[in-house]
C-alpha cells in the first residue's frame, strides 16, 4: 500500500505541465537519436544532459528528460533497422533480421507498428517490475556498509568487463582509465591536490559533462567517418499500416515472455539491451520450432527483441535507482547527472526523496504511453529523419555539444579538454576499448575511493573488513565468478564444436 | 602489433601516476588509508593491464579505416580549433567555420556546408542564447549581437 502511496505522488510530478511536456520533447528526440545509426541511447543521454542541467531543470525534470531519451532511443533504434537495415542503435540489432525482410515484401507498416506495440508492452512489464522490485531492493540496500558499497561496485565492474566479452582486459582497463580520471583534483578528505599539474582548471577535478562528451559525443563523430551508411536503399512505408488481430495473438506470448526476460537481465549490471534482445530472438527462434520463419521475415522475431530491448533499459533503472550503482553506461550518465545536483543516488534516495524516485516512475509509465502514440501514427514522419544527409547533421552534433560542455563553466580549457578526451576516445575504441566501463570509473571513482577509505577507518587500516559480512563475501565471489566463467564457457564452446568434428 | 603499443603507453602511464602519486600525503592525517594509496593502486592495476597487453596482443590491429586517415586528420583539427577559438571568433562565426570542413569531410559539398554552417551558427545562437538563455560567446560579431 505504501508503494501505491508513492507512486500517486510520483504521478503528481510526472504530471505537472512542465514535466508532461520534457517527457514529450524526450520521447521525440529520443526517437529520432535512437534511429540514426551511430546514435545510441548512451549519445543522445550526454548530448542532453549538460542541456537539461544549462537549462537549469529542477533535477526531477531532468530526469525525466534522460529516461525519456533513453526509452525513445530503444524505440527508434528499430525503425533504421526495418527500413534500412542498419541498426539504430545496438538493441536494436536482432530487429533487423526479421524487419528487414518483412519491410523488402511490403509488410514495413506492419513491422513497425508491431515492433511499436511490443516495445510498448516490454517497458510496462519492466516498469512494473520497477514498482515491485526496486522499493524491495532498497530497503535491503539499507542495511549496506562501506565495505558492502566497496565489494558491490567490485561486483559491477566484474559484471561490466566479464560480459563485454571478446576482450575483457581492455575493458578493465577502460573501468581503470575511468576511476583514475576520477581521482584528478581535490581529494576532499586530506585537502590534497592530486593529478593536476599545478592546473587551476583541474583543481575542482575534471567535469563529468566534458568527459562524457567528449567520450560519447566527439569520438561518435570520428568514428561516424567510417561508417558511411547510404540512405539509398530506404524502404518506403507502403500497404497496410496497422498489424490485425492475428498477427497480435501470435506474438503476444512471446512478447510477454521477452520482457520478463529483458527486464531480468536489464536489472543484472554489464548485460543490457544488446544481450536481452539476442537472448530472446534465439529463445523464440527455438520455441517456433518448424513452423518459424525466422531470418525471413517472422513477425515474432521481430516483436521478441523489440519487447526486451525496451524492458532491459527500463529494467536498468532499478540498480541505479536502488543502490546508486549503475550497471550500464547510460544510467551511469544519468548518476552523472544527479551528481551534478549534488545528489547521490543509493537506496536512501526513496526515503529522502520520493519525489525524484517516483516522480521518474512514473514519468517512466506516461513517456511509454506517449511513445506509442507517437511512433505508431508518426513514423512517416520519424523515417523522413533518415533522409537527412551527416554533412548537415554532425556539424550539428558538435556544435550542440561544445554549448553543453561550454554552459557549465564557460571555459576554453573544457572546450580543449573535451577535444582531447574525444580523440584519445577515439583512439581507444579503435583498439577495441569498450566506452562504458569507462564512463562507469569515472562516476563511481570517488564513492568507491570515499567506501574504500571508510570501511579501512574502521577497522584502522585492517583489511579483513572489506570480507567480514555474508553480503560483500558473496558479492566477492559474484564478482570473481563473473570474471572466470565467461572465458571458461568461451572455451568450452570453441572445444566442443572441435571435438564433434574430430 | 598495436595493442603492445597501446600496452606500452598504459605502463608509461602507470608509471607516471605512480611518480606523480608517491609523494601525495596529508598534513595532518585522521584515517589510516591516506590521498596516496587509491592512486598508486590504480597506477599498479593500470601497469598490470598493460603488461598484459604486451605479453598477450588481441589479433586484430588498429581495425579498418586506414583509408579514411586523411578525412580524421581534418576533422580532428577542426575539433580542436572549433575548441580553440569557440570563444574567440563566437558561437555563430566558430560554428559556420567549423561546420565547412567537417560539412565536407561527411560528403557535402563546400556550398552546401558553408550555408548549413552559417544557417545552424545563427539559429542555434538564437534558440539558445535569446530563447533558452544558455549564454554563449558572441565573439566577432559582438559588435552587432551583443555580448561578448
């Protein structure tokens, strides 16, 4: 009953005029962001996010601005992958290989709408989830010390490299890259200034705004220069618009089923959108069976990645909202935004602050709502989008850029800053560096160094604290799980095929 | 070949953080762990990654795009100078040059670019600095926009 109690008055933020409208304007732009290959939720999150904050958003609103972009991109990514066959955004990979094909036999007005209705019902599910789950959580999370904080944001970064797969030690490198960036400027506990070179501009530490940009936003155009997607084989939207009852009652049980999943694995730190999304493409390739038409153009194929897609981001909410530890790249924007407001997201937030938590609740429910009414009717309009050349629209990119970086302290030496972090990103993600754990050590750096460093006052500097409590010990051996069994499954598939053959 | 490079550069860095890191200390202590030991044990597991990197390089090198090396040249200078002279020169007159060579290094020809430049340098200085009041440099063309 309580939680009914908050999320009424979470209804009353996310229904104030002003925060109605940030929730449209996100939806659409997310949207749009999501469908342009190359832009993924994670861009379009920091794009906007030193806007919101420029803009001076009460934090709620702006919020409510990110998690509507986040949702809107997980809608758009699939409209490029049906009509160009070029994935809009990573989620939205598997949507392509039954999209598309539906799209080449005159059936791109049913795939879309469809794919609209699944993604609709993949973040509800989701976000009820969130309703049930994340006070729960919290409540839990209550009870955590330093020690526990410490080992749980071990355990993320365990997460975060051990399923990024193909090279984790690049990835644990990025999540080393990031913290150490961190650590640039004041050390606030022993007025120390660490790593500045005697530069003025970095005493108060390196801005989150200019990192992420220049991360995200600088390095996406560099590496947009390689990737010259041809808007030429855009597929028109002709024929019949809407899917027919058949068409829903085939897909829906899958569609339940892929969100659940989506959900599941969203809440899980490291797996995100790309991994639920293949995950329940080949759960419903297998369940089909004969009668599947899958990679030819199957509705279900379609509707299944598109639902857990949608709930895995919605299902990403919960850790950051509940423990203030992100698992994915785009909610650890988001913490970066919070921070900005000097808030510290954790499992207090939904005692202290209800309003926020709540108010982005069910911001979360209204934006899914008017995402469906957009997409459905205006996707002519959204696939015109497509159409706009990159001459014109990366110029446009950086410039909106350099004024959110530009807004926080109107200082060329951000500007400058942003312009080597994004060329040093570059070069990195050419090496095959994933950005998101990165982003992950640069806003846990200090909660991790401030737990470490409390948990050790303790105990006076004695170590076994950090392994005292049943939860950090189990959440150790989370982590170093997390961290062994991938490349151990990893050569098991790469033996078993080899011994088959032989 | 260019993961030992990227390898050799963590270790460089790692050692410079330590370097850097040795001699952080407080003037007056309250707790056991001090400003020093967070550094250096990221500087350590930053060695150790690149140690790593060097005994054991992934197969794949710097990947594709070699032939575009001439196109990310350009438009790594225009960054650079877009954030160099982005107060200077203003927003509008910044973002007009900016949008030329980066407008063509996307495929579009120098008119085009020029007058998306000129075209995006004023609309998003007027949405922005007029409507949203996220004031930015004017530069050059203070003399007829105001500020500075």
């Amino acid at each position: 009953m309580d939680t009914l109690h908050f999320l009424l008055g979470g209804f009353a933020v996310a229904l104030t005029p002003e925060n109605l409208m940030v929730a449209a304007i996100g939806a659409f732009i997310g949207t749009i962001v999501g469908m342009l290959p190359g832009l993924g939720p994670i861009n379009g999150v920091a794009i906007l996010m030193p806007l919101a904050f420029a803009l001076k958003l009460p934090p709620e609103t702006a919020l409510i601005l990110l998690a509507a972009v986040y949702m809107g991109c997980e809608y758009g990514g699939r409209i490029s992958s049906i009509l160009l066959n070029v994935p809009g955004d990573a989620g939205a990979i598997m949507t392509a290989l039954d999209g598309h094909p539906m799209a080449k036999s005159g059936l791109a007005g049913v795939a879309l709408s469809i794919s609209a209705w699944s993604s609709f019902i993949g973040a509800l599910i989701a976000t009820i989830g969130i309703v049930l789950f994340a006070p729960l959580l919290a409540r839990w999370a209550l009870a955590f010390g330093p020690a526990e904080y410490f080992a749980l944001m071990c355990f993320a970064f365990a997460c975060i490299t051990g399923l990024m797969g193909d090279a984790p030690v690049k990835a644990a490198l990025a999540a080393v890259i990031g913290l150490s960036l961190s650590t640039v400027g004041l050390d606030s506990n022993s007025g120390v200034y660490r790593f500045t070179g005697g530069n003025v501009h970095l005493s108060d530490g390196i801005q989150f705004i200019v990192v992420v940009i220049g991360v995200f936003s600088v390095s996406e155009i560099l590496l947009m220069l390689e990737q010259h997607h041809a808007s030429t084989g855009l597929i028109h939207i002709s024929g019949r618009k809407l899917f027919n009852l058949k068409e829903l009652v085939l897909t829906l049980p899958g569609t339940l089923r892929s969100a659940v999943v989506g959900f599941v694995v969203g809440v899980l730190p490291g797996a995100g959108a790309t991994i639920a999304s293949a995950m329940t493409y080949s759960m419903e390739k297998r369940l089909a069976g004969a009668d599947g038409r899958f990679g030819e153009g199957d509705v279900r194929g379609v509707t299944a990645p598109e639902a857990a897609n949608n709930a895995s981001a919605a299902g990403s909410f919960v850790p950051m909202l509940t423990l203030g530890v992100p698992g994915s790249g785009t909610t650890a924007v988001m913490v970066g935004a919070l921070s900005l407001y000097n808030i510290t997201p954790g499992p207090a937030l939904f005692t202290q602050n209800p309003a926020l938590v709540w108010g982005l609740i069910a911001s979360l429910f209204i934006a899914n709502v008017m995402l469906l009414v957009i997409n459905i009717p205006m996707v002519g309009v959204f696939s015109k989008v497509l159409q706009l050349p990159n001459w014109a629209l990366v110029p446009g990119i950086l410039a909106v850029s350099a004024v959110g970086v530009f807004s926080v302290h109107a200082t060329t030496f951000d500007l400058m800053l942003m312009s080597g972090l994004g060329i040093a990103g570059y070069l990195l993600r050419k090496h095959g560096m994933p950005m998101a754990p990165l982003i992950l050590g640069f806003v846990l750096g200090d909660l991790m160094e401030q737990n470490l460093r409390r948990a050790l006052s303790i105990t006076n500097g004695e170590l076994g604290i950090l392994v005292e409590s049943p939860i950090s010990i189990g959440l150790w051996i989370g982590a170093v799980a997390m961290v062994v069994v991938p490349p151990l499954m990893r050569l098991r598939a790469q033996r078993i095929p080899a011994a088959t053959a032989t | 070949m260019s993961d030992r490079i990227l390898g050799a550069a963590c270790l460089v860095a790692g050692a410079g953080m330590a370097w850097a890191a040795h001699d952080y200390a407080a003037p007056i202590s309250y707790e056991p762990v001090g400003p020093r030991a967070f550094p250096l044990l990221l500087a350590g597991l930053m060695a150790l990654a690149g140690g790593w990197l060097i005994a054991r390089p992934g197969p794949q090198g710097f990947g594709s795009g070699r032939e575009h090396f001439k196109s990310i040249g350009l438009v790594m200078a225009a960054v650079i100078a877009y954030a160099a002279l982005f107060e200077t020169l203003g927003f509008p007159f910044a973002t007009a040059m900016m949008a030329l060579p980066i407008g063509m290094a996307f495929g579009g020809s120098w008119k085009q670019s020029l007058a998306g430049g000129v075209a995006m340098g004023l609309a998003l200085y007027l949405m922005f600095d007029k409507l949203l009041d996220v004031v930015l440099p004017t530069g050059l063309l203070s003399f007829i926009l105001g500020g500075r």
